[in-house]
C-alpha cells in the first residue's frame, strides 16, 4: 500500500494501460473516491491497496476483481 499522503484531490486515476478512468475526489482514511466527467456522471469508491504507484499527478491503480471502472471515454459514450 502506498503512504495516504501521496495522494490529492484532482489526481488523475490511470489504469495498468494508462487509460484515463477518472480522477481523485475525496479522500479517507483507507479509500478515495473516484468520480468519472464534469460534472460527475459516476463514481467509484477504491481502497487505497488498489493503488499501485503514483507518478507525478497520476494515480495507477492495480486491475482487481469485483466491479470493472470502464475508462472515462468509454463511459462518456453510454446512456
């Protein structure tokens, strides 16, 4: 797990590819919430374990099991 510390709001959420899923929202203790468009059109709520390194203002998160985060675009394009 990373050091909470590292992480701010507006922080771009990157998947293992790059894509762009969202960015930072709040932040917690143990999670953070990642909102997808402006204004939010959905959001996620992520474990500070899903993170796997953060790069600048870029937050790369592990692929996991459980609720798939489509790419922003991508879920730009649907109803």
């Amino acid at each position: 797990m990373i050091d909470p510390g590292e992480l701010r709001e507006g922080m771009t959420v990157r998947d293992g590819k790059g894509r762009k899923l969202g960015t930072v929202a709040t932040l917690g203790d143990t999670q953070f919430e990642l909102e997808q468009g402006w204004p939010a059109r959905r959001d996620f709520v992520l474990t500070l374990h899903m993170v796997e390194r953060v790069e600048g203002q870029d937050v790369f998160i592990l692929a996991r099991s459980g609720t798939p985060i489509p790419p922003e675009e991508e879920a730009a394009s649907r109803p």
